[in-house]
C-alpha cells in the first residue's frame, strides 16, 4: 500500500505543485510542440524514480510517464474553453486510474475481494455516497421544480411555502445534532441562517419583523432541541 501512497504523491507534486500557471498555459496553447509539456512528463518519471529510491523501478517510472503524456495529450487536443472543467475532471481521473492499475501490476497485492463484498461497512458507505452524489442532485431538483419560475418571475416574493421547508430542515437537522451529540453543528446551523436573515431585516429596518423572525427561529430551535433530549433521555 505505501508504494500506491508514494506513487499519489509524486503525481501530485508534479501536477500541482511542480507545475507553474505558466507551463500549463503554454501547453494548452501550443499542445505536443511545447517544450514544457515534456519537462512536464521527465519530472514525473523522476519524481517516481525519487520517491521510491530504488532504480529498480526505472520499468515503471518510464511506463507511468508514457501514460501520462499519453492522457495530457489527449486532454490539450479535446478540452476546449466550455469544457475546461469536465476535463480537468477525466484527466485526474485517468492518471489516477492509471496509478492504481500499474501498482495492481507491480505490487501484485493480495485483494481479498471476497472479504471486501462482505463487508457490511463498505455497502453502507457505497451506497450512503452514492445517495449523495448521484440521487440527492436529482431529487433536490425535483422537489424545488415549482418553484424554479418564481425565482425569474422579477417579482421580490417569498417562494410558495419555502418557510415552511424551511423550518421542517432545520429542525430535523437540529435533531440530529442532537441525537449525535453535536452540539456545535446547531450552533453553526443557527449562525449560518443568522447570516442570510441579516440581509432581510437590514433593508426591511422593520422591529416587528425582526423579533417575528428572532422568536419563530428560537421556538424552531427550542422544539428541536427538547424533542431530541426527550428522545435520548427515554432510548
């Protein structure tokens, strides 16, 4: 395992800290016929060879500069200024991709994959993180879906029963910092809701709504934090 950590740290010092704007400019403008785009390729190779110390792996220093001139090229040639992004993306993913399968390769190391689809805790966190990246985006847009008009409609109204939303989040979020013992999420939660109220009660300039807004924000937090002690103190 600690070649695959050495083999992530050379990458990363010299694709981003070796690398100056400069070089990365020049690559992107001139693509296989900069001199930089080989400087670039030699200081990982050596980089390789340096983190491992050993000139046994010469192999391996040479194979990985090969795939990574081979992933950057292809990279300057299809990236454009709309896509800049998604390719920065694909390109890290490949050299990374790479990494891992010459270390597979080199290192031939004993998996155990049989053990690793037993694992209860690698289902839950696969399948915890695929909830998040993947479903949450989807979901999340089909809930806010009504109200996506009203943000263009040009009119400076409170979306149809957003408050409500509100509220019904943040006490569920304050009960779970409950539950979990995180007392210091809550106090975070009502700083960052403090901060996007403050715009509204400065141009409001309104007393009445300020202390509107100051007591349903405590009663909200209030209930949810008695709701959850309640819970723990009878589980």
């Amino acid at each position: 395992m600690i070649l695959l950590v050495k083999l992530l740290f050379a990458h990363l010092i010299g694709d981003f800290v070796l690398q100056p704007k400069s070089w990365v400019q020049e690559k992107e403008k001139r693509k296989a016929k900069s001199p930089k785009l080989y400087f670039h390729i030699l200081i990982h190779g050596l980089l390789v060879l340096l983190v491992l110390w050993d000139l046994q792996y010469w192999l391996l220093a040479l194979m990985l500069m090969a795939i990574h001139g081979l992933i950057d090229l292809t990279k300057l040639n299809l990236q454009k200024k709309n896509n800049k992004t998604r390719w920065f993306v694909i390109d890290q993913v490949l050299h990374l991709i790479s990494i891992l399968v010459f270390w597979l390769i080199w290192y031939k190391p004993s998996l155990e994959i049989q053990i690793w689809m037993e694992n209860p805790t690698i289902w839950i966190y696969g399948t915890s993180l695929l909830f998040l990246t993947a479903v949450t985006g989807i979901l999340i847009q089909v809930i806010m879906a009504k109200w996506s008009n009203a943000i263009n409609d040009g009119k400076n109204q409170s979306l149809d029963n957003a408050g409500k939303y509100i509220g019904i989040l943040e006490r569920l979020l304050v009960f779970t910092f409950v539950i979990i013992g995180r007392w210091e999420a809550i106090g975070f939660l009502l700083a960052a809701k403090s901060v996007f109220r403050f715009g509204d009660l400065k141009e409001s300039k309104d007393r009445k709504l300020t202390e509107y807004i100051l007591i349903g924000t405590l009663l909200s937090f209030g209930i949810a934090i008695m709701t959850g002690m309640v819970v723990l103190a009878i589980t």
